[in-house]
C-alpha cells in the first residue's frame, strides 16, 4: 500500500485561507466526469484549479481515495507545471507576459506597476481584498501588443505603469453586460441581405478592444 | 494587420469592400449607417434626431468615420497585403472561424473525402513528398518521411497528436491559425491520421491560448455531429477520435516527447531519442506528432495537387510559411509569404 497521503501532502504548501466547510461533491463530480486512472491526473488537477484558483489539500486527498492517481504522482505533476498553485488567489488572475517580446518593451516594470498599485507586498501575489491575484507568464502570443497581460481570460496590450488604474476599472465594468445592435433595427427584411460586416476576433483583436465594437 | 486592430471589413451585396482600422465601440453605428440607410422613415427620422442630439448634448467633437478608412491602396497596406500568399490562411478574412457551413461552403474537407474514398495512403504520402512540405514547428523535418515511418509501423494501434504549444517567444502563429481556422487543422489532422492508420488523437494547446482551446472544442463537437470526425467518418470505415489536452505552463512542453510526457499525465521531462515517436511515443505506440501549421497546409496541398505547393520556395525549402512581425518595429502581424532568400529589412 503507498505511503500515508497525510505525510507526502503537506509537503505541498496549501494553507486554506477560506475556512469554508469542505465541499467535496466538485471533485466527485470531476472524476465521474473525467475518470480515474492515473493519466488523467492533469486534467483532474486543471479542473481543480479552475475551480478554487489553486489546489486545496482536502481535494487532492479525496482525489486519491477516488482514483489510481498517487500522492507522488501529484506533487510531482503540480509542482513540475507553472499553472498550479497551492496557495488561494484572488477571485482574478492577473498574468503578466515577460516573455522576450514583452520583456524588451519593459514587461517587468507593468508587473511592478501593478503591484504598486494593489498594494502587494513583495512576498506575496494577491492583493488585501483577495480580489486579484498577479503572476508572470511565458509568451501570450500578442506580441505585436507588447507589453501584454491577461485577466483572467481578457487580454489587454499596450501596457504601461500609466494605464493600470484603467486597465483594472476597465477589466471590472466589463464584468457586466455586453450589447448587442440587431438588423430589425435597420428594418431588415427575413432572408434579405444587404451585405456582411466582418470584425476580426482573435486574441489581439480582442485584446485591442474588437469585441466590444462587434 | 495586427498594428490596425481592431479592424473591421464592410462588404456590400454587391461585393464592394471598404475597410476600418483601429475602430472604437462608438464608432460602429456611425460605420453602419455609412453603409447600410435605414429603410422606414420612423427609423430614418429616428436616426437623424439621435445623431442630432448626440451632437449637441455630448462633449465629444465628432470626426467623420472616414478617418478610420483603410485603403488598400496606401502604401504599407499594400505592402503588407500584397506579397502574401494565403495556404495555410486561405479565405482569410471571409469566413467565421467556427461555422461549419460555411468552411465546407469554401472546398471545406473536400480534400479530406478526396483522401478517404479515391486516393490511398501511399498516394497521399507521395503528394505530401513531391511537395516537399518540412515540418511547420521549426526544425523543418521532412514530413513525408515521418508519415512514412509511421505508416510502415505494423502495431494496431497507434496515435495523432499536434503539437500545439507554441512557446517561441514573439510567434503567434499557431495561437492565430488554431483560432481562426480550427476545421482546417481538424481536416489536416483526420488526412494524416487517414493515411498513418490512427483512429485516436491529441491537440495539445497552451494554456495561454484560452480562446483557442474553446474554438478547437468547439469545432471537434461541431464535426462529430457531422460525420466527420468520431466513428465512420463520411459513411466510410475510418474512424478518429480527437480531444484536447490543456497545457500547463510549461515551456519545455513544446518538445515533443516531453508533450507526450504531459498527456501521459506525467512531468513534462524529456527523454532521449531514439526510439522516436513514430516508433515508441505515446503509451509505447507509434505517434505521429506535427505541428499546427504542417496539418493546415494538407488540405491545400491535397486540393491543389501535384507541385503547385513546391512551385514556390527555395531549393531545400519549399512552400509558403506564416511568419510573425513583433517586437520593435513600426507594424506587427502576421503574414504568409513564400519561403524566399529575403532580408528582413524587406519585410520592414
């Protein structure tokens, strides 16, 4: 039988802030979902850290009751891969880009901006409020908008010490409703076409602020 | 065009297209109503007032939506237009990345039923082979020769997977080709799969590519419930399962075996080759892995047959290749030209 889960566990650092009572039926949920042999402990994990924002103790135990994924196997994988976390974040991820084309126009210094900002004491990531937490990430892929971050999913580019009050106001007002225009306002007849609009909805555009013109 | 974003194109019924960079939000009703005039007079009359009171109640001057006008005409948008040649960004700039309709409207797996029901794999290995395509990701391996090794395995099982975690940093290639043509990877993918005897497949994208991983899953569902992917694909005996898997975080995942490494649910460590994928890969069977951009230019190459693919290119490097244009320079974007012995200062 493998070694004690309780003794290989607590070598991975996950102090639980929000002492809510536990609620497992999430992970059991994710297992009948995903499965339980022990390649899957990857997608198991991501799930887990999309859900919480990081990985709790108490469901990476039930995770190995429920499956053949071992205690090893998972502090190997979740501390092998950037995107796990063993401390709670914030309700928001903030992501940073130092990757090479971010980092020649000052990718560093929009990550201190921010954390100026936020108040974030340099041993931490999140800010008092636990509203956000802030992280630096390899390359988003919009380099042509450098310097870029990401919240959650929303990327902004052009960044710069000066815009982080924006970016941050304009990341929460977002959170609200998007609108949209319909042709019956044009007084379009059924089936009638009088001709496309095309908007370009990839990530830079995006980014660039294209969704909200669509 | 990535330095004019957002960027928007206006087709009229009769084919005419005007063209707006760097658009804002409150812009767009002013570039629909230039195009498109309301048909009832309320809505005229409605218009007009609005517009008015907008006028003269805001604080903001209004400039004439022409100003955002692009015309293809000014010189650096030809540049960067003209001397493209659009394979793997076919169609680019006419179709919705994730309507189904309307891809197989635009030669949409046709290259694909070519392969299932009239060519046989060698054939196909043989068009990838006259067309001299090297692998996409960078280390530019003949592509023929690892559809080769993996088709002459005789093991009953064996896998498909792209490799989709595109780490270099400034390339943004794959993250725009998996966002906006993800049935042209999917096709390319089932081709490949056809032709190396796999019916079970991976598509590792970064998690720094939200918005791919959605479209590509999105495209996989869409193309089950056609017929085209899942069991008996076109009503014929091949079958192909595909899914994603979702990187996470780690640079080193781009190199082949480590990915295989992350699927398997394992650290992400590399090992040494031989053996090779096409050998040993995932779970020990023969895998064949690609990259994003080597799966998008199948299609095109198995439509266009023969040697138009290599009619372009150098010597040893044929075909044309997406590149991407960031960092410090005046324009950033994303153009796909032929593989020509040019100097960067010519791309500008």
């Amino acid at each position: 039988m493998a070694a004690n889960p309780d003794e290989l566990l607590h070598l991975v650092d996950s102090d639980r802030i929000d002492m809510n009572e536990l609620d497992l039926t999430f992970v059991d949920e994710i297992i009948s979902e995903i499965g339980t042999s022990a390649e899957k402990v990857l997608q198991i994990l991501q799930a887990l850290q999309r859900h919480y924002g990081y990985l709790p103790k108490e469901e990476l135990q039930r995770v190995c009751e429920l499956t053949d994924i071992t205690p090893a196997s998972i502090v190997g994988v979740s501390s092998f891969y950037d995107q796990f976390r063993h401390r709670p974040s914030g309700r928001h991820m903030i992501r940073v880009c130092i990757g090479t084309a971010c980092h020649v126009k000052g990718g560093q210094r929009v990550y201190d901006a921010f954390k100026r900002y936020l108040n974030i004491p340099d041993t931490e990531d999140t800010d008092a409020d636990r509203l956000f937490t802030i992280e630096k990430v390899a390359c988003l892929g919009c380099c042509m908008l450098a310097p870029a971050i990401q919240i959650d999913d929303v990327v902004y580019g052009h960044l710069s010490g000066e815009k982080v009050p924006t970016v941050l106001g304009d990341f929460l007002e977002q959170q609200g409703s998007i609108v949209k225009q319909s042709a019956q306002q044009l007084g379009v007849k059924p089936g009638e076409e009088l001709g496309e609009i095309r908007v370009c909805l990839d990530s830079s555009c995006i980014a660039g602020g294209s969704a909200k013109v669509y | 065009m990535s330095y004019l974003v957002p960027f928007v194109e206006v087709v009229l019924g009769d084919g005419r297209s005007f063209r707006y960079g760097m658009v804002e939000p409150r812009d767009g009703r002013a570039i629909v109503l230039r195009h498109f005039k309301p048909r009832p007079v309320s809505r005229k009359v409605g218009v007009l007032i609005s517009s008015l009171l907008d006028r003269i109640l805001t604080d903001e001057s209004w400039k004439p939506v022409t100003r955002y006008s692009v015309d293809v005409r000014d010189g650096h948008v030809a540049e960067y237009m003209d001397r493209q040649v659009h394979v793997a960004t076919e169609h680019c700039g006419h179709i919705d990345p994730v309507d189904l309709d309307e891809y197989l409207a635009n030669d949409g797996f046709m290259a694909l039923e070519k392969c299932v029901k009239e060519l046989n794999p060698q054939e196909v290995i043989d068009q990838i082979k006259r067309n001299g395509l090297r692998g996409r990701g960078g280390a530019g391996f003949p592509t023929h020769l690892k559809w080769s090794a993996v088709r002459s395995n005789t093991a009953e099982k064996k896998y498909i997977v792209c490799n989709g975690d595109e780490g270099d940093p400034g390339a943004f290639m794959d993250r725009m080709l998996m966002e906006s043509y993800p049935y042209r990877i999917l096709e390319g993918m089932a081709i490949a799969a056809h032709t190396v005897g796999a019916d079970e497949g991976f598509l590792y994208i970064r998690a720094e590519y939200p918005l791919a991983v959605r479209r590509i899953n999105e495209a996989i569902d869409k193309c089950r419930q056609r017929g085209l992917l899942g069991n008996n694909i076109l009503k014929s005996n091949f079958s192909l399962n595909l899914s994603v898997v979702a990187g996470a975080g780690a640079f080193v995942c781009g190199e082949e075996t480590a990915l295989m490494a992350s699927i398997e649910g394992r650290r992400g460590m590399p090992r040494l080759r031989p053996p090779y994928p096409a050998e040993r890969g995932l779970w020990d069977k023969p895998t064949l892995i690609n990259n994003v951009e080597t799966y998008t230019v199948v299609p095109w190459i198995i439509r266009n047959g023969a040697e138009k693919f290599s009619s372009v290119g150098t010597v040893n490097s044929k075909g044309m290749k997406v590149f991407a244009l960031a960092g410090k320079i005046a324009r950033g974007g994303l153009i796909e030209v032929p593989i020509i012995g040019r100097s960067s200062r010519e791309t500008h």
